[in-house]
C-alpha cells in the first residue's frame, strides 16, 4: 500500500502562504491569462487558474480571443500587457489553435513577466541552476518529494516525456538535487526495462495506462504529471493508478496530485514577479 502524495493540500499550504505574503506587503500582484479558441480543456485550466488568483488575493483577468484572431493581434496584446505596470505575470495558455507559433508567441513574453518559466532566458536560467522563476510543473513535483521527505540525491530518476514544458525541466530540476536521470520517450526502444529501474519514476506523457505495474519497481515513487480524459469522461493520469498503487511506496492521484501543484506554483511565481523577482516567500 503505497502512501498518496497529496498535492491537494501541499498546494492548499503554498497559497495559504502566498496569501499571507500579499498581505503583509501591501503588493498588488496581477496575472494575465490569454486563452486562444475554445480548447475545452483549456478553459477548465483557465477557470481554475482565475479560482486560485481569488483565493490567494492576486489581480486576475482574462484575455479570451476568439481562435482565428490572427498571431499579430495576439502578439500585439502581448506587447500591450508586457507594458501594464498592474501585470506582473502573464501566461499565454498552450495548446494555441493551429497556424499560430507558440515559441514567437513566447519569445515575445517579457521575460520578468513569463509565469510560466518558458521564455528562452528563463529557460536557460533553469538549466544553469539559477532561477528566477520555477518551472510550475517540474517545480510542484520537487515540493511534493520534499513534502514527503523523498531525497533524490543518488536516486535513478526516469523522467517519461521530453518536453519543454514539463520532461525537459524536470529532469534539470532533478539533476540539480544530484539525482541520477534518465529521460525516456517516444522512441525509446524498451520503456519498461528502463522504468523498471526508477527508484523515482516522473511520467508526463499523456497516455491512458502507459505505465503498468509490470513496469514500476517495488518500493518506487510514482509521480504521475498527466491529465487525460478516460472513455468515461474522468480524468486519468498515465499510471495505472489501482495496479501500481500497492507496490509503489509513493504514488500522486489524479486529480489532487501534480495538477494543483502546478497552479499554486504559478500562484508563487506571480507573486514574485510582483517582488521583482525575489526568492523567499
Ligand atoms: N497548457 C497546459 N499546461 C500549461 C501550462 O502550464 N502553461 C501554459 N501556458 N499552458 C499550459
């Protein structure tokens, strides 16, 4: 029986302080979110994410375009928000609909309001080991490991997925705490005799039932970053969570694992981008 890791409440703890934070400093922090087209998925996220800012006391609006707004209009709110000294973050929600550039769209971002942490400057700060801001997802996942006390330094830690989101960071963000990280994707040629050596797995795919049980070692840390809509309309992971969760010692649910993680993280970031870019709320 594995212990649930319950990013439900850890992310409860991280607002609460970024609340307290707010508060004492008299900031007025405010995020920006501009969503493109109507991306079911999308709006969900973007609703949460307007929950949250009112919880923690942060400034929100929402920019809704409609999906054949064009990428100049896009880039010129851009430009128009980059300049608002009232907007402190601004997050661009991925997937854009087709025709658009996401990287120019975040490029174009000022990188002291890039929330995300996806701008090319950031980016490069996150591989130096020098953040300004942390990536919302990879980072979620470092807290929930600190919040349980699991210690990666000389761990085997396979990351599943290679993207810049969240595979790519991640496995930075793990190698900072001196783990040992392997990153496994679509092309790897036997995912399970590498997954079967995770002492920590991390899987960011976006599969159904990608990772079994036949492919977690016994005693591991499962993290399971993806939400997936299942055939009955429930969100799922990529982990078999019934299976994997009685050999695992460590497993996140979803949802109430990673995904509110990942939205106080961005709670946290906007917070500091208020500050100017300081550490130690
Ligand atoms: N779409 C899914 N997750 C994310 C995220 O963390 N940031 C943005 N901008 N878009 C997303």
């Amino acid at each position: 029986m594995a212990i649930i890791m319950d990013g439900k409440a850890l992310a409860g703890q991280l607002k609460a302080k970024v609340k307290a934070k707010i508060e004492q400093s008299g900031l007025k922090p405010g995020l920006a979110v501009v969503v493109v087209g109507d991306n079911p998925a999308s709006l969900v996220y973007v609703k949460n994410k307007k929950r949250d800012c009112a919880e923690c006391g942060i400034h929100s609006e929402e920019f809704a375009l409609a999906a054949d707004v064009g990428e100049d209009k896009l880039l010129a709110l851009v430009e128009e928000l980059n300049n608002r000294a009232d907007i402190h973050g601004i997050l661009v929600q991925f997937p854009l609909p087709a025709g658009y550039s996401e990287d120019k769209v975040i490029q174009a971002i000022c990188p002291n309001k890039d929330v995300d942490a996806f701008h090319a400057l950031n980016t490069g700060k996150i591989m130096s080991g020098n953040y300004t801001f942390l990536p919302c997802t990879p980072a979620g996942v470092m807290m929930l490991l600190d919040n349980y006390g699991i210690d990666p330094a000389g761990k085997h830690c396979v990351v599943v997925g290679r993207s810049n989101t969240v595979g790519k960071p991640q496995a930075m963000l793990l190698l900072h705490r001196d783990a040992t990280v392997t990153i496994c994707h679509s092309r790897t040629q036997d995912l399970g005799a590498m997954t079967r050596q995770a002492d920590i797995l991390v899987s960011a795919v976006g599969r159904v039932g990608l990772i079994t049980a036949d492919m977690v070692k016994p005693g591991a840390v499962v993290i399971d970053v993806a939400i997936n809509r299942g055939e009955d309309g429930k969100l799922r992971g990529d982990v078999d969570f019934a299976a994997v969760e009685p050999i695992a010692s460590h497993i996140t649910p979803v949802p109430g694992g990673v995904g509110p993680m990942t939205r106080a993280v961005l709670m946290e970031n906007t917070l500091r981008a208020a500050m100017g870019g300081q550490y130690g709320i």
